[in-house]
C-alpha cells in the first residue's frame, strides 16, 4: 500500500489526516492518501496565487508544450494509471485503459486551444462617432480557479478542468472526490515533471465541508469549476456570489426507441450505456422510452445483453461490470429498486446485478431521479408527442437520444428535446472530448469540452485606442 502526501507548491507535504482508499468491490486498503484542513488549503491558494503571474507571462507555445508532454507521460503510465483508476474507483480495468486514452485526448485538445487562444478586432467604425478609433478584444486568464471533482471518471473529468485551465495561463487549485485521490496526486507529479511551474497545479484531497466549501466564494479564487450532485452545486452556487461558475450536476438520461429502430443494436447500445461503470455515468441511459408494437421485443433484447455481461474484480480482465463506489450507494439502489417493485441481486462488498425494470412509473425515483447505479427501466408510449413530453418532464436535461430510421423523427425529437446534448442512433452516454459538454435545468450551468471551458476560463479584455 503506497503512501501519498498533499501536492502543494510541487512538492508533496503532510496533512491534517490520513485517510485509507480501498479497493470498492472487496474492502482491500489500496493507498494511505492525506487529507488537507484549513491550513493546507489556505497554503494551497496561496502557493496557487503565487504561481499565477508565471503560468500568465507563459507564452502560448510553453503552454500547449507543457500540455503535450503531460499527455506523452500519460500515455507512457498508461497502465499504472489504468490500474490507479480501476483500483480507486472500482471501475473494471479495460474501462480504466479506455479513461487514460481519453484523458490523454482531453490533454492534446487542450494543448491545441493554447495556441488557439484569441480575441478579435472590433469594428469601432461601425458606429459614427467610433471613427478614427480601432480597438482589440483579447483573451486573459482568470487567475486561481478552483476544480472540484467526482470519484467516477476521476482522471479524465479532472484533466477537463485542469487541462483547459492551463491551457489559458491560470493556476489551479484540484479538490479531487475523496473516495478516488490517488490519480489526481499521481497526475500532479506527472505534471511536474512535465515542466508545469511550481503551484500552478496544487492537490489536496479532504472532505467537502472542510476543504471545498473554504474553495467556494474566497476571494483569490476567480472560478470554481464542479462536477458532482445537484444539491451540492446548487449549495455551492447559493455561497459562490460573484464568483465564476461552472457546474456540471446530475441527469436523468433519456432514451426514445421508435418504432422503425434497428432493435437489437438499439438494445446492444442501451445496455452498454447503462452498466458501464456499474450506472455509475453522468449520462448514463437510465430511462428508456419503447415504441408499443416493439416493446415486448426490446425489453426481452435488453435483457439477454444485460444478462452477458460478466461481473467481477475491477482488475480482472474479463470484468465489464464489478461494484459501485461503497456499499452505502449499493444499500440506495437497491433501496430505489425495491420501491419501484423490483429486486437487486448483490454479491460482495458493493455489487449489483444489472437490473432491467419495466412499466414503473415515472414517478418513481429509478426513472424520475438521477439512480447513478446499474439500474435502467423501459416503459412503453403511443406517440413520439408524448414520449418527447415525457423525457422533458425531467428536472435534468444533460442529454438524451433517439433510435429511428425516420430522418423528420429524428430531428423533430433533437429540436424539441430540452437538454444540453442530443443524440441520434446512439445512446446518451456518448461523449467524446472534443465536444460541448454541459446540461440546463438541475443538470447545470455552463460547457465542458476544451474549446469551450477555456472561453469560461478566462477574461475579455477591451483596449481601444485613438488613431486619428
């Protein structure tokens, strides 16, 4: 069992505490990680302000440079951050590869928007009395942002907001979930040898209450990037004020299967959208709306998919399902599932079966409320109005999909659809890294995706001046 200490000031330091990560599917201590209190997350902001004017006065070319040999090394570690993440997390290991490839991505698209970063020219000429004057809009970086983060993607989802962050000129301070410390410390080591300045990137895991709430409305901070529940981001926004935001909360992902779909790749994709890291996905299906003349048939396809999935350790080759983040997420699910008159099959620690419901109804919390475990409920509709009706009944919108050959079906369920993402002949649960990532409604505020985080992580700026 390896021991890691808090990153500030790219050096590791001790804590306030010690906590032990273990292993979610059978208990086994994995790493000793500490834990920051007041004064090291003070020391954090500190060493992070401090690092600012270097990470500013780095021309865009050092940046995206930096950048790219963080993903070479990423990509040299691949499998120890493969075995990091399935350990951590639970995630089973070739899901882990899959995360490192990923996050490897969100490191190179990032290192391309360095370069990218520009303003523009305005057209003071435009307006009578702008004659004679010519004005620039550039791009500055904000200064300090804070990233908070989940245990379920926990290296990918952090490089989407440290990543973009540098990339802009900004130092970071990275609060990674408590339950998955070990690749945020491990990144941060890997950064520094990369040549990131020190504190311009500085860790320091520890509970919510004790080290992201100091994070939230300090005044170094310029902007706190979260990715977590709805409740916390709506708490944390209420305390933020002026504070820049963005927040990347729960959903409720919504699938329409028509009529005329292809029914057994529809069933073939759902399945893997739903228990892929045990439900445990932002975006992963959790509700499917079926056509009635092909209901019966979809549910006994999504079943016998459902049903080849081998479960197993998170390090175990074969595994494409293992456990859930601890055994009081197992209790909620299978909690929620006995409400809705079904019942979880568990084994080991944190571990459920995949679980296929139908005809609940929507009230229910497995279809109204975000489930986030291995758990997906199909029920039937009459009309694409009211299936459209039904997936917009939904607090969340992140996003949600169609299944049709009907090219006018398609594009009049994508146009009506209230969610950030839309999707046709795919599930949900598709993202690639490049893209505009981000929900309305409780499912948040603001983009991810390199591209579109930088334009929220840093400032316009206008200078004007008078040539006549």
């Amino acid at each position: 069992m390896n021991s890691y200490g808090l990153w500030i000031q790219g050096a590791e330091t001790a804590g306030e505490s010690v906590r032990t990560v273990h292993v979610p599917f059978d208990g086994a201590p994995f790493a000793a990680v500490a834990e920051a209190g007041p004064a090291q997350t003070q020391a954090a902001i500190d060493a992070a302000t401090a690092a600012a004017p270097t990470m500013r006065d780095l021309s865009r070319a050092q940046r995206s440079a930096i950048l790219r040999q963080a993903r070479q090394l990423l990509l040299d570690a691949k499998e120890e951050f493969a075995v990091i993440i399935a350990s951590e997390s639970g995630k089973p290991l070739r899901e882990a590869r899959l995360e490192v490839d990923r996050g490897a991505a969100t490191l190179l698209f990032s290192a391309e928007e360095a370069n990218r970063l520009a303003g523009e020219e305005v057209p003071m000429d435009a307006a009578a009395h702008g004659a004679g004057k010519m004005a620039l809009v550039i791009r500055e970086p904000l200064g300090v942002i804070a990233a908070i983060t989940p245990f379920n993607f926990p290296l990918n989802l952090s490089l989407h907001k440290i990543g973009p962050a540098l990339a802009g000129g900004n130092a970071v301070v990275h609060k990674p979930a408590s339950a998955t410390p070990v690749s945020a410390l491990r990144l941060a080591r890997l950064f520094a040898e990369a040549g990131l300045p020190p504190g311009a990137l500085n860790v320091i895991p520890g509970p919510g209450g004790r080290v992201g709430d100091l994070l939230v409305g300090h005044p170094a901070i310029a902007m706190v990037t979260f990715t977590g529940s709805a409740d916390v981001g709506l708490a944390l926004r209420a305390k933020a004020g002026l504070q820049r935001m963005t927040l990347e909360l729960g959903s409720n992902s919504a699938v329409i299967v028509a009529a005329d779909a292809d029914l057994e790749d529809a069933a073939r994709r759902c399945a893997a959208g739903a228990f892929a890291n045990s439900g445990q996905v932002c975006i992963s299906v959790q509700r499917i709306l079926v056509a009635e003349p092909i209901a019966a048939a979809f549910e006994d396809a999504l079943r016998d998919a459902a049903a080849q999935l081998p479960i197993g350790h998170p390090l175990d080759e074969s595994t494409a399902v293992s456990s859930l983040i601890s055994p009081a997420e197992a209790d909620r699910v299978a909690a929620w599932v006995a409400e809705a008159g079904g019942a979880a099959v568990r084994s080991g620690r944190a571990t459920i079966a995949p679980i296929v419901l139908r005809g609940v109804p929507d009230t229910a919390r497995v279809f109204a409320d975000e489930v986030f475990g291995p758990v997906v409920s199909a029920n039937s509709f009459r009309t694409l109005d009211e299936a459209i009706n039904r997936v917009n009944a939904s607090v969340y919108g992140l996003q949600a999909s169609i299944f049709t050959k009907d090219l006018a079906t398609a594009f009049r369920a994508a146009r009506r659809v209230h969610v950030g993402g839309f999707l046709i002949n795919d599930v949900p649960q598709f993202r690639a890294d490049q893209m505009p990532y981000g929900g309305v409604k409780r499912s948040g505020t603001g983009r991810e995706g390199p591209r579109y985080a930088l334009e929220e992580m840093t400032e316009r700026k206008l200078i004007c001046w008078n040539v006549s």
